[in-house]
C-alpha cells in the first residue's frame, strides 16, 4: 500500500505558544544573548517537530543548525550529541573551502585552515579536545602512563565550549540535542558545563526528552534527572511541556493529513476517541484506517459511504503499530525485526549481513517498508543508510521480540559488524559490546566490553567507562574458571579503581581495590597487590584518613620492597612522603621524598620524579628555605616541559609566584603567576588561571 497519494505531511497544528516562546528565545540569542531551551512530553507529541519548525524559520534568517544524535543505550559512543553536532560542522567547513578564517580565532580557526578534524592531532599544544578524538575514532598514539581524567576532561570541556562559541561567532548557532533521555552521563556533564556558559553568545541549545523514559535504575537517579536538578538551582535554561492536541486540534490536523475539509465529524470523533490528540498516533491511526480501506479520498463518494462501524481500530499507539506491522510479508517482518535490533538507525551493508537475504529481496523489503512510513532513507554520505520513521515503532518492534529472538538477532548484527568492520573494530567496540552482551555471547561480551570500558576511559567518559568495565565482568563471570580470565578480571577491577580515584569516588574506588586485593591474593601476582594497597593508600591519604593510609602504603613498600618493583615502591614512598607533609613533619617528608626520587630515578619513571620535585619544592619551601624550593621547582619545570604536562606546569609557576611573594620579591612573584596564566590558559586549566589572575593582582595592589 503506498500512501503517498492520499497521506500529507502535516501543517503544524497549534504550538502558537511554544513556538512563539523559542522565537522569543531566537531573538534574544540573535542579539547575543544565548540560552538553552528542554522541551518534554511524551513519544510523538511533536518535541522533534517544533523544533524543525523553529530551524526552518532561522535557517533564513543565517542561523547555523547543527543536531547530535543520543543513541548511548543502543551501544553507541560517548558524547555522540557532540560528536555528531560538530562533525556536521566540520563537513560544512570543507565544502565552504576554508573561507576567511582569519576572522575565526582559537582551535577552529586552525582546523579550518587545515581542512579537518584528521589534522587536529598535530597541534600538541594542549588545545585539543583529546577525549573527543578519542571518541571520534582517532587512536590516541600520545599515551600516558597514567592519565588524570578529571583534569584531562575539564580541559577538554573547555575545548569544546571554546570550540562551539568560535562557531557561533561565523554565524549565530542553534544546537539541537535530540531525546536526551538516552544520552550517556558524560555528553550531559558536558551540556551542563558548556550551558553555565554561554548567556553572553550567540548560541542556543535545544534540548528535548521524554520525561516518562527518565527512570532510575540500580538505585540511582537518571543521569538526566540529575542534570536538570543541578542545572535548575542556576537557572540554566526554560522548559517548554508539550501537551496532547484538543479536539479541534486533532480534527484540522486530520485534515491536514488527508488535504481534505470534508472530514466527516464520526471519522474525527474515533480518531480523537482512541489518539487523545497525541499526533503521532493520530497518524498512525489514519495509517491504519487507510490500510483497512476505512478511508479512500481518492474515491469521491467516500464520505458519504464512510462505516466505521466494523472499525477495528486498537487502543494503543503499540497496538496500532503492531497491527500495521502484521499486515506486512515476511521477509519486510524479517528486515523490521533485525533493523530494530540494530537500533534506530541501520547500514544497508550491516542489515544485509546479518538478515543473510539477497540483495534484491532485502532492497523489496525496505521499499515496502517505505511505502508503509514505518523507516525512512536518510541522506549517508558513503553508506545507504535508513531509520525508523519515529522511535517508537523501533521500539514497538524491538519489544515484541522474544527474549530469546532478541538474543539470537543481537548475535547476528554482532557476528555482521564483526565481519563488516574487521580492518577498524575499534570504531565500533562499543556497538560490539553491546549486541554481544545482549546476545551472551560471553565470550566476546567480556572482550569487547573490556576494550569498550579502555575507550570510554581514554575518551574521560568515566561513567560509561565503568559501566563497561561492570558488563565485562558480569560477561567474564559466565565463562569457566580459569587463570586468564581471573587475571583479566585483575586489569579490569584495577582500571575500575583508578576511575573512581580520578573522579573522587572514594568509597566505591576502596570498593574495587578490595576485590582486586582479593584476586591477586588467589593468583599469587605480587605486583597487583603492592598496586591494590599503594592505591587504597592513596584513597585514604586523599581522604586523610591518615592511619589507613600508612597501613596500606606501608604494606604496599614491603611487597614493592621484595619483588624489587622501583617504580611502585618510588610512588608509594611519595604517598608516604606526602602524609608527613600534610602532618607537619617536614625532615621526615623530605627523607621520604628523596628516597621515592631515587627509585623513581632508577625505575626512569619522569612523572613521579617530576612529582618529588615538586614535593620537594613545597617542603622547603614551607620551611622557609626558599632558595632551594626554587631550585626543585625549576628541575621540575624541565621535565613537566619535556612531557607536555601543562597542567602540572601551571601549578609549578604558581608555586613559585608565591615562594618570591614570600620574600617580598614582588617582580619576580608576578613574572612567575604570569607564566601560570599562559601556562594556564594553553592547557585549558580555568581553576588554576583563575588563582593566578587573582595572586597577580593581589601583588599589583601591593606593588
Ligand atoms: N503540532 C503538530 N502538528 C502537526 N503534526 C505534528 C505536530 N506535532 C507532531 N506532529 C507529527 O507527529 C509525528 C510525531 O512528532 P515528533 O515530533 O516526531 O514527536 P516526538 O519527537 O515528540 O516523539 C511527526 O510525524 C510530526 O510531524
Ligand atoms: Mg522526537
């Protein structure tokens, strides 16, 4: 059945207010006022719509538009909405052949020059969002022994905030950052950052969700629920609810749908009966009547001859969906099913390999499929690429399977990406962990979702990261006992540890390294115990917990001790060093310091020798021995260069701007708070170019 003759898309209907709000909204930001805007309601009461609405209506008026997908649930990468939004940007730029960048100033402006997102890495200077490119499927090479991802995340917060308003600067930009609900936690940490800061520029994000889809789940709030609390105490944004159409409403949008003025009013009064004016419905409904040959426009007569009597129409969007779906051949029921599988968007290339059907009938099935508005051919660049015509009918199909269907066709698209995309697997772990976990595929569960949780560290998506780490482990405790997967478990549990130390998340991080404790006992592996106990060392030491933190850093000396490990005993000595610091017990801080530096010395380890020097420099320095703190600070200085490590750079001319206040040496101290705000500013570090924009001018004012 092709509606196309008889079926219209639509004029909106009503949304007078709302739309009046966000050109309202428009307005302002044009005039260099930005904001964010969340509009809510349920599934297919038209959030997507209105905003097309408002983009057709800015489009004109040389707005950039630019949409992020949030497809996190369906196995896909962390901070996609960004991803998305600013690929889109990216592609454009190069079509518009580089054209006066001079005027665009900061990273993009270098990405413009040089024609794409590939080139980024090669700045080394600091200004690159490195967690994105992480994402966006550009192999670090740069690797860090240990990497900080809360210091790393925030710089590249700032990168990309920096990186959206020098956009909205060519031209006004309207981001557009669709069903939230299903974002990962990490792209709405970066949301809310980037929203505290953009009410002086011309950008206005557009948000919507579906407040019924924020559940919480293990205990825990929905990331967004949570977002949306923290962002309301600032103010951040305005809230437009979607309601359901009235009757009026619902009959000119009938109308509208069959171009026809003629509606008879028992017709309208079914359709408002059964749809309760949610649009989406609406359609469906009509869908559905046109499939029973309930209604023919074409056929001039059909008013008058309209029976509704033996209308079958059901009471629920699912069931109206269910029964179109029913009506259709097997093979396009095949396709529908496998496609929902793959999520709300699928490759031709992918759906192929996993329904195993020949070209030609696959290409028939996804006709009909069209033909019935149920999916719809989106425009790839280089791939044949299709989605669901709304969420909700993926999501009608997908529920309907039986879990052990469901698990059969996850393996299907998993063993069909796997083969697909054999030469770049890495772009595609993600994807890979997920339709193998669902399909328990335990095996290649636990190793995608293992490199999966390595991806979302290094992309500083700690939350998602975790969550991998967890369905890694759920995976490998379904396999057999063995060696090898108790010693994979080790690495996993220790990675788990090292995020919740980096994100502050001590209790669960003391968690972690408990069980790794527990597992390197059982394999006898020395070297992941000394680990487990130097970190819980640190974990308390960060806490000042200061008598835990002895125990388990002393524990971790002696292992370290006798399996001659110089790099672990160097920085659990500094842990040590570090407590007696913060005690007050400086000689013995600094006989601890000197002993880590030897050992980081003879195990080559420059991050923590760069460490003790610093350690070292603060030491003295509260000695007051002034002139030998200096000296430590600068040996760090050189090496803290030589690793690129701005941020720690930033804090050492900080160090030293105040050991010359100290002595009253007012220029020197603003020379060095100097280099910290450039320092600062190059490696994105707002927290420590705040603190040396305010020493600067505390010593001014008593200069
Ligand atoms: N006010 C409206 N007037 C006419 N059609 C509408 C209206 N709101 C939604 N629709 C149509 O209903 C369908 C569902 O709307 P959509 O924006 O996709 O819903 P949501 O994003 O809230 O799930 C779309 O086909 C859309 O064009
Ligand atoms: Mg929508």
């Amino acid at each position: 059945m092709d509606y196309s003759e008889i079926l219209n898309k639509p004029a909106l209907i009503g949304r007078e207010k709302e739309l009046k709000q966000l050109k309202e909204m428009l307005e302002s930001m044009l005039s260099g006022h930005g904001g964010l805007v969340f509009i809510s309601g349920e599934a297919g009461i038209g959030k997507t719509r209105l905003i097309f609405e408002l983009r057709d209506y800015a489009l004109p008026l040389g707005v950039r538009f630019l949409t992020g997908r949030s497809l996190y649930h369906e196995g896909s990468d962390p901070y996609l909405p960004f991803i998305d939004a600013l690929r889109e940007y990216f592609k454009r730029e190069k079509h518009e052949e580089a054209k006066g960048d001079e005027k665009i100033s900061g990273p993009i402006g270098f990405i413009g020059h040089v024609g794409g997102l590939e080139k980024m890495e090669s700045r080394s200077e600091g200004a690159i969002p490195l967690g994105l490119l992480t994402t966006m499927g550009h192999d670090e090479s740069q690797k860090r022994e240990e990497i900080d991802i809360r210091k790393e995340r925030d710089r590249m917060f700032e990168t990309v905030l920096q990186l959206i308003i020098s956009i909205s600067k060519e031209k006004p930009l309207i981001l557009f950052l669709d069903d939230l609900q299903w974002a990962d936690s990490a792209s709405l940490q970066l949301l809310y950052y980037i929203s505290r800061n953009i009410r002086e520029t011309r950008v206005l994000i557009c948000c919507t969700y579906r407040p019924e889809d924020l559940l919480e789940s293990e205990g825990k709030a929905h990331p967004l629920t949570d977002t949306i609390k923290r962002m309301s105490r600032e103010r951040l944004f305005a809230t437009i609810n979607l309601k359901r159409l009235n009757y009026e409403e619902t009959k000119k949008m009938t109308q509208s749908l069959l171009r026809r003025d003629d509606i008879p009013k028992p017709l309208t009064d079914l359709i408002y009966d059964k749809t309760e004016g949610n649009p989406f419905f609406v359609e469906e409904v009509v869908k559905s009547l046109i499939e029973e040959g309930m209604i023919n426009t074409k056929d001039k007569g059909w008013a008058e001859k309209l029976d509704l009597s033996n209308a079958k129409v059901p009471m629920t969007i699912k069931d109206v969906i269910t029964r179109r779906i029913d009506r259709l051949d097997e093979d396009s029921i095949k396709a529908l099913e496998i496609a929902a599988t793959i999520g709300r968007e699928f490759t031709f290339d992918v759906l192929q390999k996993a329904t195993e059907m020949n070209e030609e009938t696959l290409l028939d099935s996804l006709d009909a499929l069209i033909a019935a508005k149920l999916i719809r051919e989106e425009s790839g660049e280089n791939e044949e690429k299709y989605r669901f015509d709304h969420t909700s009918i993926r999501e009608v199909v997908y529920n309907s399977l039986s879990r052990g269907k469901r698990r059969m066709l996850h393996r299907k698209v998993g063993q069909a990406l796997e083969l697909l995309k054999k030469e770049k697997l890495s772009e595609v772990v993600y994807n890979l962990a997920y339709h193998f976990s669902q399909g328990m595929d335990y095996e290649r569960a636990a190793q995608y979702s293992m490199k999966a949780g390595d991806k979302a560290f290094k992309s500083y998506a700690p939350n998602e990261a975790l969550q991998y780490y967890k369905m890694a482990i759920d995976a490998l405790d379904k396999l057999e006992e063995s060696i090898e997967q108790k010693e994979q478990k080790l690495l996993i549990l220790n990675n788990m540890g090292k995020i919740c130390y980096y994100s502050t998340a001590w209790q669960d991080g003391i968690e972690y390294y408990k069980q790794m404790l527990a597992l390197a006992d059982e394999l006898k592996n020395n070297l992941m115990r000394a680990e487990a106990y130097r970190s819980m060392g640190h974990i308390y030491r960060e806490k000042n917990e200061w008598e835990d933190a002895k125990t388990n850093l002393e524990t971790a000396i002696k292992i370290s001790e006798e399996i001659k490990d110089q790099h672990g005993l160097g920085d659990a000595i500094r842990g040590r060093g570090w407590i007696e610091w913060r005690l007050g017990n400086l000689e013995k801080a600094i006989e601890y310091f000197k002993n880590a530096l030897s050992n980081a010395e003879s195990a080559g380890d420059s991050r923590v020798i760069a460490s003790c020097y610093i350690d070292l420099g603060n030491v003295y320095g509260d000695k007051g021995e002034f002139e030998k703190a200096i000296e430590y600070y600068s040996k760090s200085e050189k090496l803290l260069e030589a690793q690129g490590d701005y941020f720690e750079l930033a804090r050492v001319y900080n160090n030293v701007g105040e050991t010359y206040k100290e002595q009253g040496m007012l220029e020197k101290a603003v020379e060095y708070y100097e280099k910290c705000i450039q320092t600062s500013e190059k490696s994105k570090n707002m927290i420590l170019l705040a603190f040396g924009y305010q020493n600067c001018a505390e010593v001014y004012a008593r200069m």
